[in-house]
C-alpha cells in the first residue's frame, strides 16, 4: 500500500481542482453558447426561415446557422452578452472576415444554393431580453 505525505495530497488535489475549473467554465460556456443557437434557431423559424446546417467548423472559420426563406441565405453569427449592446460590440470585421470565408467555401459544397441571395446576419442575445436579428449586419466581403 502506498503512502503519501499530507502535503503532497494537498497538493495534488489542488493541482487536479485547479485543472477542472477551466474544464468546466468552457463547459458551462459551451452550453450557453448552444442553448443560444437554439434560441436563434428558434427566432429564424419564427421568421419564416427553415434551418439548414448548424455549429459548422473548419479551417476557413466557422458558422452558427445555415437557414433559407424563399431565395434568401442567411449565414448567421450569434452572440450572447449581458446586454443586446455588449452583443454587438462583440462582432468584429475580423470575424464578417472569417464567416464571409466560411460561407464561400460553404456555397462551393452546396452547389444548389448558389443562386440565392446571400446574407451574413447577426442575432444577438442579452440576460433577459428578446433576441434581435439583425440582417446583413457582416456583409463586408
């Protein structure tokens, strides 16, 4: 049976405790972040969009929502903050840079929706307020 020093314990526990809370502070921002999306998804449908793709990842960037209504194509960054203003203070040219890049390699994989018009909107959400969607709020590219 192995024994350990008491302050070696102590140590060792704080050392795993403090690796855990960063773990779980991306955790808990991870399900914030996708209950957010969801709410977005939520707002579009009520608009009249239909989803198409969601929390898409790669190397040219990186898109929220992929949705359609009638021969419009949103491709939609959300952001949560405390308040609508923090949200839209958030977006950045770099990111309408990023989601712009992500949206034209989107269209070469999805060949039938290149007709459409496209869009790079934003939704942004505060504590306790009604989410705002704000069409073409990217287009910079």
């Amino acid at each position: 049976m192995a024994t350990f020093k008491t302050a070696d314990v102590a140590v060792s526990l704080r050392q795993r405790q403090g690796a855990t809370i960063p773990a779980q502070k991306r955790q808990k921002a991870e399900r914030r972040g996708r209950l957010a999306e969801w709410l977005a998804a939520g707002l579009l449908m009520l608009k009249g969009y239909r989803i198409i793709d969601r929390r898409l990842r790669g190397p040219f960037g990186e898109i929220d929502l992929v949705a359609v209504r009638g021969k419009r194509l949103a491709f939609v960054e959300v952001k949560q903050r405390r308040t609508l203003d923090d949200a839209a203070a958030a977006l950045s040219d770099r990111q309408a840079d990023r989601l712009g890049n992500a949206a034209e390699r989107w269209l070469w994989q999805n060949a039938r929706y290149r007709d459409h018009v496209v869009g790079l909107d934003a939704i942004m959400l505060g504590h306790r307020m009604l989410p705002r969607h704000v069409p073409n709020a990217l287009n910079a590219w």
